[in-house]
C-alpha cells in the first residue's frame, strides 16, 4: 500500500524524490512554502498528469513464483507453500489507484507568489483475509469466515493561493488552499459482525452480508501550508514545513458543486440527503437436502433499499409502533436505527427537518524537516524527515526518512533518483528523466512501490508534465 499521499507528490520530480523534494526547487514542484521566495520570473505548467496504483499482496517476482505453482504436492518441482502466500496477506487485501490532473495552464508562479489548481480521483478497497483463505483451502469444516469488505471513492479538486517572503538568510511562505469536493461514495459495514459465512458440518453452509453504501456530491473545505529556510549557505540549506494543516472536506448541502448543479444532482443521483443504500445477502443453511427439497429463494434472501439511520428512537418523528408492524425499521447492533426510505416521498423526508448528516474527509496533514546540499558540477543532494498527522487518504503517522539525487551536469537532461524508507521497513524508489527545449521542460516521472525495483514493486505511480519557464517577465 501507499505509504505517503501519492497524488500529492504531483510532479516527475516530486514522485522521484518524494518528500526530499521539499527545498530542491523555488516553484509548485517544491512542498515547502517558503521555496519561491527565491524565485524570479514565471513558471507556468502547461500540463501535468499523475497516474498509479498499488497494492499489498502482489508484485511481478511474487507472480513469477506461484504462476504454474503446485501448492499441494510437496514432491513437484514447482511446488510452492501456499501458507507462504496466505502469511502475505494476513491484514487483508488492499487495492488502490489514483489520478490526477493539472487542467492546462492553470498552476504558475510569478515572481514570489503562486497559485494552482488539481484534480484528484483516490479509490481504495479492502477485502478480508477470508476470501484468499477460501480459495486456497476451500470450505474448511466448521470455520467461521469474516466478510468484513470496504471500499471509498473520493473525487476533489485543490486551489491555493502562496506567498513567500525572504528576510536576510530566513525565507517564510505561506499557501492557503481551497478544497473543493466533487464526489464521495463509501461501502461500509452495517456493523462489526455483520457479514460472516459459517461451515457446519451438522447443519450445512450458513452466511449473511449485511453493507451501507454512502454518497455524497459536493463538499469544501480549507488546508495551510506554511514553510521556513534556513539558508546556512549559497550551497547549503534547511528547511521545515507543514502541508494541509487543518485540512478538511466537508460533504454537505452548502458548498459551489451541490449549489451549481442542486437540480442536476437531484434528479441524477438514486439517494437523496440523508439516504443511505441498504444491501444484504443472507444464506440460510445450504446443504444437499435443501438444495432438493427447497425452492432456490428459501435457501438465500438479498434486499436492496434506501435508508435513513437515526441513533435513538426518540429521534425519529413517526409512530414507532407502525413502522414496527410494517417492517420499515432496522435495529442496529450499535442501538442506531436504520428507516427504510425507498416508497416514502420526498416531502417526508423533508418534513423530518434533519439535520444534514456530513461526510468529513480528513486531508491529509504532514510534517517536514528536509535539508539541500549543492556539489560541484550541478549535482545536489537532499534528505528529508516526514510524519503524517493521521492515516487517512493513504497518509501515514509513522515517520519516512527520504533522500534523493538531482543530476544538472547533462545539458538539457535534468535526472533525478529518490529513495525513502519509512516504519516496518517500507521501501519506496523512483526516479524522474527530462528533456529542456529552451524555456520549455518535458519531464517523466516513475516510482516503485514497496521496493528499489520494479520487479518488486507492489505498484507504480507514473507523472507527466510541461513547464514553461522565464526570468525575462
């Protein structure tokens, strides 16, 4: 899995180095706000790209190894252990990717002040360990299996506005970001124990599936970032920064997405405000005198309806009695409640006068201590020092040693090779590769996920970009 914010790091350069980018540039390819100061002219990206995925269980090398593999027959050639796979995947199966995109023209800086605009799109999955120990060694008997799965999409946009000012050898930046949330859609759990499947070998297969599906179109929310350097020397610099302080998204009803497009919206989407999408599947002893003796629907049930969750009773504006007799109520094992909403019309829902309840999205808050060294021939050298202040949107609290290597000796073939290490031994390499026309930089980016190389790597992120750049402005 990603073990910093991947989209974040933006740029070829920045997916290189990771966070030892932070001092070695003076434009947006810099996390530390306070690196314009220095900066004269206009940079202004013509267009840029970031693209990867990842994942916890599955590289070319662990590929090569259990393709064509034997893991029953101890005796074969290529016989692999197939509780060295299962080992791998204890914590579960975890999936990611990410995209983003600079719309053309619309990130520069100008002189010492800057600005730019993303868009994200983050998607994550996680699946339980059961489903893996289900295919390699079938329905054990009398197992209990755990079918506890999620999922979240999160679609947004970044805007944010820098300045950064130098004072003798001490430069200080600020940058104050508008987050601007498109969509959200999260699949959830309707409680801890709420999906299992049960192997009895008195009774038969047992099992349920019990999900909430969330949506939510439009959100905002405000991210700081503030940046100080230390210039020790023209050839030597130091560096701390905070990224996203106070970031949040708030997915209400009161923010420009939902506002611009409410009828749209409305008219679209299958949940209104407040809705939840209720989905089970519940399997009712599954053995070979059922299967012959019962029609198909008496062994296996599923539903499929909208709902409101309240968490007392007491909150619920009808007569409780009626929706109890006419099964439009859902206890929770929490004590929450769940209204089943599908036939009710929307002037009900509305009558309820709710209370919006908001989907927050925490964005992803880090700390940054990071040092430059110049050396002779345009070769320079970085390190840096991060933590996250939370775990959301692939950040991560535990702390990630980074350093790089900025090759400038090539003329017109800018190099950059970044390596970082972080907690539990996670690895992360990259380099970046590039071509200057002119004012004009074309550069590639490519990292390797949990490993130095790409035979090795649980996933890649890839980065594109075009930057113009002129100190006659």
């Amino acid at each position: 899995m990603n073990i910093i914010f991947s989209a974040y790091n933006f740029n070829p350069e920045n997916i290189s180095l990771s966070s030892a980018s932070s001092l070695s540039f003076n434009d947006f390819r810099s996390l530390n706000a306070a690196a314009t100061s220095d900066h004269k002219g206009l940079t202004l990206k013509i267009i840029g790209i970031n693209s990867g995925f990842g994942n916890n269980f599955l590289s070319i090398s662990k590929y090569n190894d259990i393709n064509g593999a034997n893991f029953d027959d101890s005796t074969d050639p290529n016989y692999f252990p197939k509780s060295e796979f299962y080992d791998s995947i204890r914590e579960g199966l975890k999936i990611n990717s990410q995209f983003a995109i600079n719309l053309p023209f619309s990130e520069l800086v100008y002189n010492n002040i800057s600005f730019h605009n993303r868009i994200y799109s983050m998607i994550d999955l996680e699946l339980p360990e059961s489903f893996i120990k289900l295919l390699l060694y079938g329905n054990e008997p009398n197992q209990s299996y755990n079918l506890n799965s999620s999922s979240t999409i999160n679609i947004f946009s970044e805007s944010s506005l820098g300045y950064a000012k130098k004072i003798n050898t001490v430069s200080l930046g600020v940058r104050l970001k508008y987050l601007q949330g498109l969509a959200y859609g999260e699949l959830i759990n309707l409680s801890d124990n709420s999906s299992y499947f049960v192997t009895d070998t008195t009774t038969g297969f047992m099992g349920q599936a019990k999900y909430l599906i969330n949506q939510a179109v439009g959100g905002s929310g405000y991210a700081l970032d503030l940046g100080m350097i230390y210039n020790k020397s023209n050839d030597l610099l130091f560096g701390v920064s905070i990224n996203n302080l106070f970031g949040k998204i708030y997915w209400d009803n009161n923010n420009i997405t939902y506002n611009s497009m409410r009828e749209t919206i409305n008219n679209k989407l299958p949940l209104r405000h407040n809705e939840k999408q209720y989905f089970s599947i519940i399997l009712d002893t599954l053995n070979a005198l059922n299967i012959v003796s019962l029609p198909l629907d008496q062994i296996y049930s599923t539903e499929n309806f909208s709902v409101i969750s309240f968490e007392d009773l007491d909150d619920i504006p009808l007569n409780i009695d009626s929706l109890i007799n006419n099964d439009l109520l859902i206890e929770i094992e929490d004590g929450s409640y769940l209204l089943k909403t599908e036939n009710m019309p929307s002037n009900i829902i509305d009558s309820f006068n709710l209370k919006t309840q908001d989907y927050v999205t925490s964005y992803p808050a880090k700390l940054n201590f990071s040092l430059k060294k110049d050396f002779e021939e345009n070769i320079s050298f970085c390190l840096s020092l991060s933590t996250g202040f939370s775990n959301t949107l692939r950040n991560s609290k535990s702390w990630k040693l980074s350093t790089g290597v900025l090759f400038n000796r090539f003329k017109n073939t800018p190099i950059t090779l970044g390596f970082s290490l972080a907690e539990m031994g996670k690895i992360n390499s990259g380099f970046s590769i590039g071509y200057m026309k002119g004012p004009v930089l074309i550069n590639y980016g490519l990292s390797f996920k949990d490993a130095i190389f790409l035979q090795s790597a649980q996933g890649i992120d890839f980065s594109f970009s075009v930057i113009f750049r002129t100190s006659n402005f």
